[in-house]
C-alpha cells in the first residue's frame, strides 16, 4: 500500500490505496460520480454522526466508527499479522494511535464549531505537507492565501469557540501525521494489511472506550445508529469508493476534487444540520480550498 502525493491526500476516513494507469473518457467519468459520492456520503456520515452527540458524545460516535471501519478493512486488507515484523509492528502502532486522535478531535471539533469549520481545518493538515515539501514560488503564494484564509475563520470574536477550533487543528496534525506514516506503512507492508491491522489496533483501543460510554450513558437504538451510519458513510463508503476511483482517475484530479471537501462539509452541514456560516467564514473556506488547487493545477505530472 502507497499513499497518495501530498498535494493529493486521501480523506481522513480513508485509506489509501494503489494508483493505476488512468482509463477513457467513460471510465473517467464514472470515476468522477464516484469521487462526488463519496465526498458527499464522507461528510453526510459525519452529520449523521454528530446527531448522536447529545446521547453518546463524539468519543461514543468515534469508537462506534472505529469498530465499523475496523471490520470493513480486515475483510479488504486480511493482514497476516503474525508474519509482521518489529520493523512492520511500530509504524502500524503509530497509524493506529493517529487515526484514533484524528477521528476524535475532528468529532469533537464538529461538536463544538460545526462541520464546515471543523472540516476545513482539518483540512490544513495536508495542505501544509504539500506546501512545506514544494520550492516553487506559486506554492508560497499559496501558502500565503491558505494563511489568510485560516485568520480569516480564527479571527477574535465573542463567539469564538477557541477550543473547538485547537481540536479542528489537531486533526490537521495528525492528518498530516497520517500521510507521513502511510509512506513508511506502505513501504514495509504489502496491499491494504497495514491499514487493516492499523485500524484494528485502533478499534481495540476504543474498546474499553466504548464500553465505559455504553454503561455511563446507555445508549438508544436511534443513536447507535447513527453512528453506525457515520462508520459506514465516513469510512467504508469512502475506502471503497477510492478503490474504484484511483484505478479511472489521475491523482492529480483526485486531488483537485478533495479540495472540494471543506465546501461541502460547509453545505451538508447547512443543509442537514442547520450550521450556517457567515460571509468572512465561506471567505476563509474560499481561500483555502483556492489554495489547494491553485498548487495542485499548477503541479507537474
């Protein structure tokens, strides 16, 4: 397993996967309606997701979600976990604890300043290593409107949710984490195995998670599932969707139409959820998702 280019990363609740040589015009296109669809059911789960908040809180949500993505990708990566090595054994570790962070501060972000904030600052995450790693001039023009973008959505106001928006930017570390380490996962480990056995370890550690919010605050059938939805929309829709969309799709419009993500968590979260934004936060949203493509479109290859 490889991860996409940094300029190109793959959704938070994703995995990535092989890239393969591009098909016509047709493939292509159904390529496109595959990217659409699952962008909208990744940010779709995550409203329905937030609807279980006031019964089982985002850790609740989040530990349902592990639990589902957990059981989508053993039966996609069937790791062979015995035949793993140390060398193997560290990095998985590492994935696992990051994926956990990543969904759990972006839930809890979604808790507390909805989801078209909270999605967009994830979304800082690989912004940042696409930019970091390039020398071109036009990357830092884009790391300047992306800069902007993100004073505009933390400027101080007296409804500002400080704390909402530091887990929004936890996110984006460990995503950019999540790049990192699926480099090194995908070097030492063959197919989809490290991703499932990461997202095993992570299902595990939320287990006892899991069990104490159970008995805390039973849950309701309605709220389970919604979090199930949440696990299956965010996660295995998505992953599945990726493993069609990558084999029709060239990275480099991949990568394009994930810029689009922060729009439409903002409008599935207007729609479905009632969040509005202000015209300086569709402004911030604006500028970073412009800067993504602006460096994505003017990359080579």
């Amino acid at each position: 397993m490889r991860t996409r280019p940094a300029s190109a990363p793959a959704p938070a609740t994703s995995l990535a996967v092989p890239l393969a040589a591009p098909e016509p015009a047709g493939g292509r296109l159904a390529g496109v309606a595959t990217m659409v669809g699952s962008g909208l059911s990744n940010q779709t789960g995550a409203a329905i997701g937030s609807l279980a908040f006031p019964v089982l809180g985002p850790v609740g949500v989040v530990a349902v979600r592990q639990y589902v993505a957990a059981l989508v990708l053993l039966a996609v990566g069937r790791p062979r976990l015995r035949e793993f090595t140390w060398g193997q054994w560290w990095p998985v570790m590492l994935l696992a604890v990051v994926l956990g962070t990543m969904n759990l501060s972006l839930y809890s972000a979604i808790d507390r300043v909805g989801l078209g904030l909270a999605v967009t600052l994830e979304f800082l995450g690989p912004l940042a290593i696409a930019l970091a790693t390039s020398r071109r001039r036009v990357d830092v023009c884009c790391a300047v409107i992306a800069a902007a973008g993100v004073v505009t959505l933390m400027r101080p106001q007296p409804s500002a949710d400080y704390l909402g928006m530091a887990l929004g930017l936890l996110a984006a570390g460990c995503w950019a984490s999540y790049i990192l380490l699926n480099r090194t996962v995908g070097r030492r480990i063959p197919g989809a195995q490290g991703a499932a056995a990461a997202s095993c370890l992570s299902a595990l550690m939320f287990l006892p998670i899991g069990v104490v919010v159970a008995l805390r605050h039973p849950p309701t059938a309605g709220a389970v599932a919604c979090a199930v939805a949440a696990g299956v929309l965010s996660s295995a829709v998505p992953y599945l969707a990726d493993l069609f969309t990558l084999r029709h799709v060239p990275a480099r419009a991949f990568g394009l139409f994930m810029s689009v993500n922060p729009v439409l968590a903002a409008v599935v979260g207007l729609i479905g959820l009632g969040q509005g934004l202000g015209a300086p936060e569709w402004a911030g949203i604006g500028a970073i998702v412009a800067a993504n493509a602006l460096s994505i479109l003017t990359s080579r290859g």
